[in-house]
C-alpha cells in the first residue's frame, strides 16, 4: 500500500487522532514502515503503552484487501477523500499549524483552491445580521469569491444561502462525520451545497458526533480561507476563536458593526477596536485581494452596502431592553414607563421591521 492509502487506513482507526498521527510522520521515512513496527517501536514514538498496544494491534491487521473495501465503501456514497499527499489538498490549509491529515468531502472540490472568505457569527442573529450574512455572501460570491462557514443555525446558514446565489458558491465544514447533517432542520441546505458547492468533514463515516468536535471545525474554516468576515458575535463567542485562529495564521479579520446597544454586536465591535477592519460592503472585502479578484470583474459587481437599522430613541430603547432577553408587554411598560398605547406602536413598528418578533403571550423578543 502506498503512504496515501495507509494514511486513510490509519485515519479510521478509532482513538488515534491528530497528534499520534504526526508523531508517526515526525518517525519514519515512509508510512509503509510502520508494517515492520514492534510494540516497542510504538512506544518510541512517544506513545503511552495503551495507545501503543492498540496501534500495534491495529496495524497488523491492516491489508489491501481490508483498505480497498473502505475506500469502496466512500466511493459508493459518493463521497471524496483528499490527504495531505494529495496535489489538489488546498496551499493556504496545508501551511497552518494543524492541518487535518485527511478530509472527506461531498460536491466540488476545486472549489478550495479559489479565493475564500469565511463567514462567521451568533447562532441566534437579528434580522438586520441575517440580512447583512446573506448579502454580503451574495455579493463576494458574485464576484467568484467562494464563502466559507459551518453550516450551523443563523449566521452560518444565511451565508451559505447568500454564497449558492452566486458563482463562487459555497463550502460548508461540519463538526460532524459527513453522513450526518447537524442541525437537522438544515437537511435541504446540505443537500443544495452538496450539489452546488462543497460539503467538508475531516471526520471518517460514523465518527460518533460530541460537542468537543466542533470547535475543531473552526481551524479549517480559518486555515481555509484568505480573510475571516465576524456578523454579530457576542463577546465569548465560537466566533471570535476562530477569528483568533485566523490571526495565528497570518490571516485578515474582518467584522461588521452593529448597534453599539447589543450584546450580538460586541464581538465584532471589539474587533474593530483592536484593527479588524470595518467591513460595510463586499468591496472592502475584495480590495484587498487584486491578484485574486479582476478590477473589471470588481467593478462590475454589484454590491449593497450594510446599512445600520435606523432606530428612533424609543424603538432603540425598547431593543436594548430586550437585549437577549424576552419580555412581556407588563414587563416592557414597566421599565420603559411607556404608555400601553405608545409602546403598542413602538413594538408595532419593531415588528414590521422585522427588528422583534412577538411570542405566545403577548412575550417579544429580538428577531
């Protein structure tokens, strides 16, 4: 077998994970050396006696015969693998510091080799960052650039929805094996990205899904992509870790301001405040990648600037009290000492903005 194929084979070995794997590497000249391993040779390679003795076992058993029926298997659902071996394995994702070993994939690989921005933010956006997610990802991607996120609620989902509106299209890095979709509600969404643009996983078939798995996902979505985009992300947020991780990979940061009121805007703004750059249209994006992106193709493109949500005092004070907190009408009318008749317009308003939406019970909520 040649190092590729012993890769994957070493990869579907339960227990051995990213760290074990580069030991491994860091050891020998050629994985088909590992074939000739004693016991003691696991353990030379700074593994502790359980975790040798497994490794030992495994690959003893490991054949030809064994590793082609795996790799039939991905071939019959249809599903990718690319390794580190691989010509095609995306540059910029191969210089980071962890570079997944191996990945499993669905739709249009080449997808990785093109300019890519991730897009990140809160599970649990307002209207005015989900409108923002979609339009900037429609906008980039209009101009070819590919957007990357993590399928997740929210922000993720809306900027993959923008994102397949355009030629660039999207990628989608899951947190999970890539036979699951998670949430569940996105079914349709992962089956349009699979057909229109690209379904990632470093996870084997049936990796049996744990929360510890989905900030893994974030380095790739960062080592990914040339620039990170932050959309309303509160202040310890999934999101700022990666956009952490795009800074240790010499990455660009970037982030759209929000209401300086609310708590879903204080990740981003406090990214603009340590040089993010503040990002109000998909040209402030893609300026700063000439070599990627054509003058004529940028200039062509048409873009919608983010607008801040114009607010009056009152409909801004109602959404501060809000905040992510529901609250009912009585409760509303007592801290804002509004009347019941001007907070019936005030609340009116917010909800045909679609800024708050109303509850069972007469309970309102931010959108």
């Amino acid at each position: 077998m040649d190092d590729r194929t012993i890769l994957i084979a070493l990869h579907h070995i339960e227990g051995i994970g990213w760290k074990t794997i580069r030991r491994i590497m860091d050891r020998v000249r050629t994985l088909a050396d590992i074939a000739s391993f004693q016991l003691q040779d696991w353990l030379n390679v700074g593994l502790p006696l359980s975790r040798a003795e497994l490794l030992h076992a495994a690959v003893k058993k490991m054949s030809s015969d064994g590793t082609g029926k795996l790799l039939e298997t991905y071939r019959d659902k249809e599903i990718g693998i690319v390794t580190v071996f691989d010509e095609r394995y995306p540059s910029l994702l191969k210089q980071t510091a962890e570079p997944p070993w191996v990945m499993y994939y669905r739709g249009r690989p080449e997808l990785m080799s093109r300019l890519c921005i991730g897009v990140v933010g809160t599970r649990t956006p307002t209207a005015y960052g989900r409108n923002v997610a979609e339009q900037l990802s429609k906008s980039l991607s209009a101009a070819h650039a590919c957007i990357v996120s993590g399928l997740a609620r929210g922000i993720d989902s809306a900027a993959h929805i923008g994102a397949l509106c355009g030629a660039g299209s999207t990628i989608a890095v899951l947190g999970c094996s890539i036979d699951q979709v998670y949430p569940p509600e996105n079914k349709s969404l992962y089956q349009q990205i699979s057909s229109q643009g690209l379904i990632l996983s470093e996870y084997p078939l049936h990796t049996k899904s744990h929360p510890g798995l989905f900030p893994q996902r974030n380095r790739i979505i960062a080592g990914l992509s040339a620039g990170i985009v932050v959309i309303e992300a509160a202040l310890k947020s999934g999101s700022l870790i990666t956009a952490d991780q795009a800074l240790e990979e010499s990455r660009d940061v970037y982030a759209v301001p929000g209401p300086i009121h609310s708590i879903k805007s204080q990740g981003a703004l406090s990214l603009i405040k340590q040089g993010a750059k503040l990002v109000t249209c998909a040209e402030d994006i893609l300026e700063e990648y000439p070599h990627w992106i054509s003058l004529d193709r940028l200039t062509h493109i048409k873009t919608e600037t983010v607008k801040l949500p114009p607010l009056s005092p009152d409909e801004q004070m109602i959404v501060d009290l809000l905040g992510d907190q529901p609250h009912t009408v009585d409760e509303l009318m007592a801290k804002s000492q509004f009347t019941f008749g001007h907070l019936h317009s005030v609340l009116l308003n917010l909800l045909m903005t679609k800024r708050v939406v109303q509850l069972p019970g007469s309970v309102y909520t931010l959108s």
